[in-house]
C-alpha cells in the first residue's frame, strides 16, 4: 500500500515505515504517537475487566439513598468564630465548621467584604476576589519587609533548583549569559576609559 | 510549627506558624509524615484560585500520626496512623448522605459550589494544608481512616486524592467493554485514570500530553498509546483519524485550567484574565470525542467562567460527567486493587524534598524539570 500523509503529519518528518503502526496502516502514526507497550490482545493488561461489572464499581450509583432532606443535616456542635468569616450569600448560615486560616485584613480584607456582597454566580464577586488577592500580596510585601522578614525571590521561587535539578541545560545558559554580561561590562568600560582620554 | 506559606504567584516559602487547636468536638489534630504536591497545587502556586490569601498552607494529600483528639471523637486515638482525603466532609448533611462527600455543604462557608479542602484557598474553606507539620482535620470521626496492614505509607498519601480521583475519571465515564478511552494529560491523575480504564473495561486507551517523560511513563505504568500532541497541527483531526473518524467514546479532561496547547485560550486566560485559566483540553475532548459519547472533567477548574464548546456539546449530544473525587467511597475497592497489584499508587513518586525546601520542589514541579511526576514532602520533624 502506498503510504499516505495527512497534512498536519508534515508538519514534522514522516515516520520510518518500519515503526510499527498503531492502528493498521492508515493513517501514518504521527511521529510522536507510540503503542509500544500495549499488548496486542488489550484483554492481557493486568487486572483487565476487574470492575467491568458496574457493580464492583464505587459510586454507582452516584447518589445513595437518604432520608435526610434538610441541607445541613443534623448538624449538632457548632464551631464558634473568633475572627470574622465570609459567609456565602448563598449559604443559609455559618457552616458548623470552619477553616480561617488567614482572616481578612486592610484594604484586601474591605476588597473581600464588598465580594462577599455578591452571589456566586456574580462576575463582581470573583473578579473583586482577584483584585483582593493582588492587593493582599502588595500589602504583606511592604508589612513583612517592615517587620523585618522581607521576600527573598531567589528562594521563594525556587530558582535554585534550576542549578540542582538540570545542571546541564541550565548552567550552559547561565555561563552564555554570564559571558554576555562580562562582555557588556568590558564594553562599557572601554568606551568610558577611551572617552576620558578624549 | 514550621508550614510552607503562600507569597504571590509562584513565590512560597517556610515559616512558623502557629500550632492548630481543636475548637470543635469533633476535631483531631494530625502529625503530618507527608505529605504531597499535587497538580491542583500547582492552579494555586500560580495564583489562579480567587480568594487565595498570602500566608496560605497548601497541601491536600497528607498522612500522619494523630496528635490529639476533641471529645466528640470516639473512632480515633492518639497515635493511629491514618491517611486523610482530601475532602474536608462532615458524613450527614444532604449531599455527604448521599455518598457526595466532595460535595460537603457544611465545611466551606465562602462558597456553595464546592465543598471543603485541605489547603485550597478560602474559595474551598479556608482550611490549613498538609504541607506542613500539624493539621487541624474536622469530623475526625468521618473524614479521617487509619492505615490498614499492607497499604505501604506511600500508597496511603496517594490513595488522599491522585489515585483515587484518576480511579474516579474512569468510573464516571461509564466505560463499558471494549470501549475506547482518550484521557488528555499525562499528570498523575491522567496515569492513574488510564491505568483505571483497563480495570473498567476499555478497549483502547490513548493518553496524550506534550511531555515526552511524563508519556514514556503512562505508556509503561498504564500501559497507554500515547501521542505528544505538540508534533501535530491540529491534535483533534489526528484524533478523529486514528478512531476511524468516528471519535473516542469516552474523552478525559485530566488537565484542567493550567493546560498548555492554545495561544488564543493561554493569552485569554492568563493574560486578559478573561476566564479562568486555559480550558483548552476541555474544547479538544469536547471535539475529539464520538457523537452521544462522554466527556469527563477531572481536571481542577477555578469557579469563574471558561471558554467551552458548548454547541459541540449540544449538537454532539454528549453526556459530560464532572464532579470531585469522593474518595471515602473509592477507598474500599482501591485497597483491594492495591493489594491485589493491580494498581500502584507509590510507583508514580518521583521525588521527595524536606520540607524546608519545599520551594524548590515546586519549582522543579512545575517547570517539569528532571523527569518530574509526583514530588513527596516530609517534615523535618517527621524524618528525624
């Protein structure tokens, strides 16, 4: 059969003839298409079938019979808050429980309290969250460098791990770039040594 | 305690941090062993979940030891080991009832739409993560199980949420014999949901991703056909001719809002910060899949909107399952896949840091360097 290529194919070099073909022989498998370990009777793959009986299967049915029919349930306990929680407009009342681990505060925090104003279903209510967090971020990177714990960005974004995870690649470029800076700096100070002479 | 915390897009660092109390009766506070970085971490690391707070402590997949229990809590004691979902659930409100226990509506005040998680952001209820050495666990009495004999620690972390969601994918896509299985992203719930394909039934599973790595992995661990989409023009045309220009059956959206492949949906999404991230594996199962076939979406997205094909969906009359993982009702049937062999959730750990290096372990994560697949995090204290 003559081979035939499909145009998003030639995109990249056809494939060898000799690879072995997932699906028959049309069309071509891309270049970056394998079936290299799968059996050819698919019915070989270990554990094959063992929930094939939706019975063995979880969560079917996806819902399970219920009496209760209030949304909380009954809820008994409650957790009492300390700090102040945003509720949903949508929630009937305070969840029993509840994480806060980081309570609203300054211009973020009046940012969240106009958000929580709004449904969920509101684009004002996500955006003005949005908003909130950028905001959120500019106030603890001022507040914590007053408070004498400022942000280390080489660390915090783990650059490191550039050097440590992918020496090769990484310190091939840092030595480009390092080359390029010395360059620029062996420039500048030329031109500034042949100026005073001028 | 010492916690990693959340800077801004793409910034953490470790701290002290106050330890958590009991303030119900039916906490417990848990030792973290390890804990994980999942994928979903990553929508955090980059600043994509709304609500989320400098200072945050992510992690949703952790084990460890209970440390102290409130006195409302009768099925658990100090020192049990136990592994934790990642769903933060009560067991009794109208949806954990029903077996919902993702859906919790009694632990996430700020929102409706989804129910509690471990370090998620305050859009999933504010709660403190694992990434971190104690965690303050509410309805110890539901959420919570303890390890059993033969389920290694590893597998336990895994079996908190990558295992048991990508398990959940392929039930929710109601595969039935000889069925064919295109799972977009080749992440650890996309290995977990082919690998789970096989068990259900399938007749073909294609996983496809634009990460060679990550695609040598899947077509062994799975094993999986797999196709670097990042070698074609259009990715949905080749789809269509290699399943006979019918479709998929069944097409699984294992990326979620951080996906790569579209410069309109990455420049909308993360640019303009029009919709909520980058939906575009969600458009190519929409269009790769078969007519009256089933899409699933396991991949996390934010709550605001995002660019989808609807009209697809309509005139294409597709079935689209989503929802997340309830994994106490997963985690019965996976322990006996687990020790029956036939999966293996610790075979996908690729690395591990201290904790105190935990920024680095998100960066080697995220930026995909040095073969990454799942990086495990342990506190000092927990190694010592």
């Amino acid at each position: 059969m003559t081979m035939r290529f499909y145009k998003e194919e030639l995109k990249w070099t056809p494939s060898d003839p000799s690879v072995k073909r997932a699906l028959g022989d049309d069309p071509v498998p891309a270049p970056g298409h394998s079936a290299a370990s799968v059996p050819e009777n698919y019915k070989e793959v270990h554990g094959w079938g063992a929930d094939l009986d939706p019975a063995n299967r979880p969560m079917v049915p996806r819902e399970l019979p219920s009496d209760v029919t209030t949304v909380r349930g009954n809820v008994g306990a409650r957790q009492v808050p300390t700090e102040k929680v945003h509720v949903s407009i949508e929630h009937p009342d305070l969840t029993p429980v509840f994480g806060n681990s980081c309570p609203p505060h300054g211009l973020s925090g009046m940012l969240r309290d106009y958000a929580f104003q709004f449904g969920e279903a509101s684009n004002r209510h996500w955006m003005t969250l949005i908003l909130a967090d950028r905001v959120d971020m500019v106030e603890h990177l001022f507040g914590d460098a007053l408070r004498g714990k400022p942000d280390n960005y080489i660390k915090e974004k783990g650059w490191p791990a550039y050097l440590k995870y992918n020496p090769g690649r990484n310190r091939r470029w840092l030595t480009l770039g390092a080359l390029a800076l010395g360059a620029v700096a062996v420039g500048v100070a030329v031109n500034q040594w042949r100026g005073r002479d001028d | 305690m010492r916690a990693m915390t959340y800077r801004g897009p793409f910034r953490v660092r470790v701290e002290d941090k106050p330890e958590p109390e009991i303030q119900h009766p039916n906490d417990a506070i848990i030792r973290v062993t390890r804990a994980a970085i999942c994928g979903s971490d990553i929508h955090l690391y980059h600043g994509l979940m709304p609500d989320l707070r400098i200072g945050e402590t992510f992690g949703h997949e952790f084990i460890g030891i209970v440390e102290e229990v409130g006195s409302a809590v009768d099925n658990l004691k100090a020192g049990d080991k136990v592994l934790v979902p990642f769903n933060v659930c009560c067991g009794f409100c109208y949806f954990c009832s029903r077996g919902l226990s993702g859906n919790c509506h009694n632990t996430n005040p700020s929102a409706t739409a989804v129910g509690g998680i471990y370090g998620y952001s305050h859009t999933c209820g504010g709660w403190g993560g694992g990434q971190s050495e104690y965690v303050r666990v509410p309805y110890a009495n539901f959420g919570p199980e303890i390890i059993q004999e033969g389920i290694s620690d590893d597998d336990a972390l895994l079996l908190t949420d990558a295992c048991p969601t990508g398990y959940h994918a392929a039930i929710m896509g109601d595969i039935k014999e000889g069925q064919t299985v295109l799972i977009f992203g080749a992440g650890p719930i996309g290995i977990f949901a082919a690998r789970s394909a096989w068990l259900m039934g399938a007749g073909r599973v294609v996983v496809t991703d634009h990460l060679d790595y990550r695609l040598d992995f899947v077509s062994r661990y799975a094993p999986a056909e797999t196709v670097n989409f990042s070698h074609l023009k259009d990715p949905v045309v080749y789809f269509k001719k290699i399943s006979e220009h019918i479709g998929f059956d069944v097409a699984i959206d294992a990326v979620g809002c951080d996906a790569s492949g579209s410069a309109m949906q990455a420049f909308t999404g993360f640019g303009l910060k029009a919709q909520a991230g980058n939906a575009v594996a969600l458009h190519w199962a929409v269009n790769s899949v078969r007519k009256g076939g089933t899409v699933v979406i396991i991949g996390a997205y934010g709550p605001p909107m995002n660019l989808a094909p609807v009209g697809s969906i309509f005139n294409k009359g597709l079935t689209i399952h989503a929802n997340q993982c309830a994994v106490k009702r997963h985690l019965p049937r996976l322990y006996e896949h687990v020790r029956a062999g036939r999966i293996k959730p610790s075979e996908i750990i690729t690395h591990r840091f201290s904790l105190e290096d935990i920024a680095e372990g998100y960066r080697v994560f995220t930026s995909k360097l040095d073969g990454c697949i799942k990086p495990v995090v342990i506190p000092d204290r927990a190694a010592a």
